[in-house]
C-alpha cells in the first residue's frame, strides 16, 4: 500500500499564532558599533526600494529596485525624533567599508 504523506492527527485549525506586527516591519533592524558611535541599521529588499536616494559614502544615487540599507544614530544627543529624522540609506558596500 502506498505511503500517505499527510498528518494522522486532528488540528485544530482554528488556534492561529498572534503575529507581533511591529517585530515583523522591523525586518533585520540590529544595532552597530563604529568608529562615531552607535548606528541602527535596516537592511531594506529590492523589492522595498521604491525611490531613488543618494548615498553619503560615495555619493552616487540608490536606484528604485537596489537593495540597500538605511542607517541612524542609536545614541544620538537630541532623542530618537531626530536620529529617525537625519537617517540616510546607503549602498552595502558603501557602509561595510565606512570606519
């Protein structure tokens, strides 16, 4: 007799895990230490970079389907209102090779 791949017990199909929405758009955002201080950093998909931005490493521009990177002070002086208002994005190599 040929082998069933399906599952042998009952789910319940009505317990569905609550998805933390904020946890799920912060994608990989992570913290990085460099030689100023500390950086938030969001890496952002290709299919994600809708608009053209200008990188401050090499300033040339970040075209609409690039991935790319958005970066802002952790622990800037003046609060996280500013940090998020002055954060840049940047090419990935761009910001590898900042020190």
């Amino acid at each position: 007799m040929p082998r069933s791949n399906r599952p042998r017990g009952r789910r319940d199909r009505d317990e569905v895990p609550e998805l933390d929405l904020a946890r799920a758009l912060q994608g990989r955002l992570h913290t990085e230490s460099k030689r100023d201080g500390l950086w938030n950093v969001q890496p952002l998909t290709a299919a994600s970079a809708v608009k053209v931005y200008t990188c401050p490493g090499c300033g040339l521009e970040i075209e609409p389907g690039l991935a790319h990177l958005v970066a802002w002070r952790a622990d800037g002086l003046f609060g996280e209102a500013d940090d998020l208002a002055a954060r840049r994005h940047w090419h990935v190599h761009c910001w590898k090779i900042r020190t």
